[in-house]
C-alpha cells in the first residue's frame, strides 16, 4: 500500500502537497485560534508539516494518516527535528474510512477529499471523528471562473468542470451538508506558482539521475507539456483552499 512514484517523484523537494506557502499555513493556524492541547486528526497528512509546525508553534497534539511511506518517513524525520515527536504521531496506513479512536477538536483533511470519494464523504467521514463543537478543516480545489469547455477542465487535471464547483457554490454545499464555514485561507498565484513550478525542478534533477528508469518517459512528457498547461490553463482556471467549519 503506497503511493505511485511519480507522486513523490514530483514532489520531492516539497513539504506542503498542495498550494500553500508556509506563510499560508502560519495565517491558517493563527486565524483557527488553537489553544496548547488541541487535538488534531490530519487524513491525508503527506509529510506532516501542518501537523508539525502547529505542535511546534500552537502546542497542539494529534495524528497523521497517509499512504505513501515516503512522506511519512519525512514526516517522522520533521517531528524529530522541530522537537515535537512526543507530541504528534504518524501512521502509515489508508485515510479513507479512517476514524480516530476517540473524538478530536479538529479533524482535518486538507487537499485530498477523494480518501471519501469527494466533499460529501469526506465531511461525513471527518464527522465520524470530531467532538461536537470540534473544527473540520477541508482543503478543496474550486473553478475560480466558468470552464469554457471540456479541453480546459481535463487541462487542469479534472475528469469535467462538473469535477469541482466555483468558490460561492463551494461555500454552499458545505452549508447544505449542514456545516458553517467560519474561516477559510486561500491560495494566491505565487503559492500556486510555488507549489507548481517546484515539481519541473524535481522532475528535472530526478529525470538527469535515472535517464533509464521505467519512468523516464512519462516524467519526460510531463516536464515537456506540463510548464505550458499550467500557464494556459491552471493558473487562470483553478484555485484552492482550506475552508474551516462547524456543524450546525
């Protein structure tokens, strides 16, 4: 059970897997008010940095679940060198259906809502973990204007641009699954550009060390079309964030 290489391939460098800058995650700590002692369930943790920076900065505790070994490994290695393995954990294992064993203050997943097969699930799921009063955080892509056609959608990796909905309709559905959203930080283009242009460079360096590796090829086509899809499509098309809530 783990993560197909090309994952961690292209995101080797990275310590956030999605379009946040660290100064995006310091606002997103500060503006959840986290008292020392929040407990914390992070599906989908990747290589642990909310999770660690927020026990570091915040004095919160709690869990991290992900798939890929790699990224727990570093995030292991993260809780170690900001001193705070004694207050967080990571575990290796398969977020979707995943529940903590007793109910947390924040249950989180944080870019990777198909763990419960979109939104809806995903809420439910994170549901099944939170106190009452608790705080669910989601991280969740939104079409920042009308999808002119199905080329563009797939250009930014959407199976349709019925895949995600635009920011105002995104606010709506989390009301009518019965949620208010009481904070949210988005992204902005230079944490996109951030999050985006890092991969080329991984891919790069990784593609001049293993010329002969199966995944040669298809780490060749991505850096070849991949710059240019990102400026024609992505940056102008889709945008990102984490959307805080309570249940009503």
């Amino acid at each position: 059970m783990d993560l197909p290489r090309i994952f961690t391939i292209r995101e080797s460098s990275h310590r956030l897997h999605n379009p946040f800058t660290p100064d995006k995650l310091v606002i997103l700590g500060e503006a959840l008010q986290l008292a020392p002692g929040t407990r914390v369930l992070d599906l989908a943790s990747g290589s642990g940095e909310m999770l660690c920076t927020w026990a570091r900065d915040h004095g919160v505790t709690g869990t991290g679940v992900d798939i890929s070994t790699v990224f727990t490994e570093k995030a292991r290695a993260r809780a170690a060198e900001l001193g705070v393995a004694d207050q967080v954990a990571f575990v290796h294992g398969d977020a979707s259906g995943y529940v903590a064993d007793e109910p947390v203050d924040v249950a989180a997943c944080v870019g990777a809502t198909w763990i419960g097969g979109g939104v809806a699930g995903t809420v439910e799921q994170l549901g099944d973990s939170l106190r009452p009063g608790g705080l669910m955080l989601i991280g969740e892509p939104y079409w920042r204007q009308e999808v002119p056609d199905q080329e563009t959608a797939e250009a930014c990796l959407a199976g349709g641009k019925d895949d995600f909905l635009l920011l105002p309709e995104l606010i709506e559905r989390f009301g009518e699954l019965g949620y208010d959203v009481v904070e949210m930080v988005l992204a902005d283009q230079d944490s996109w550009d951030r999050y985006q242009a890092a991969q080329w460079l991984n891919l790069r360096r990784w593609l001049d060390g293993h010329p002969d590796d199966e995944l040669a090829a298809e780490v060749r086509t991505e850096l070849t079309t991949g710059p240019a899809r990102y400026a024609r499509y992505q940056r102008d098309h889709l945008g990102w964030g984490v959307f805080a809530l309570m249940g009503r």
